[in-house]
C-alpha cells in the first residue's frame, strides 16, 4: 500500500531564479507540484544523487557563493 502523502511541515525557502526555474520544470515534467517535487527529491536525496557529483558541484557552489550573493 502506498504511503499518503502528507506535509507536515512549512519551510520559508528561498532560491536562486536558476534553483527555481529547474524546480518548475522538473515539478512539470513530473507531473508534480513543486512541493511535492522538492519532497520527493529530498524523501529519495541517496538514491537521486550521485554523490561524486554532488561533492564537486557543491566544492564549486561554495567557492562562488560570496560573489553570487553580492
């Protein structure tokens, strides 16, 4: 039996036009909400990422941050 898909919880989130945009489509082409797709993304986060890319993207998103946030 499936789970039934709850929130429980309400995050104040706040991305990037770039994060929010790849949302909206992933959310799309899921035929999801962007709720619901940012959970699922987070509900299956180990088996969604590669964790060789995910260590490398976040090393180079870390080094621009400062800059970005100017």
């Amino acid at each position: 039996m499936a789970k039934r898909f709850k929130a429980t919880r309400r995050v104040n989130l706040a991305l990037t036009e770039d994060g929010w945009r790849r949302v909206k489509k992933f959310a799309s082409e899921a035929g999801l909400d962007e709720g619901e797709a940012i959970s699922f993304i987070f509900e299956n986060f180990s088996s969604v990422m590669n964790e060789d890319n995910l260590t490398h993207r976040l090393r180079l998103f870390n080094a621009e941050l400062e800059d970005r946030k100017r």
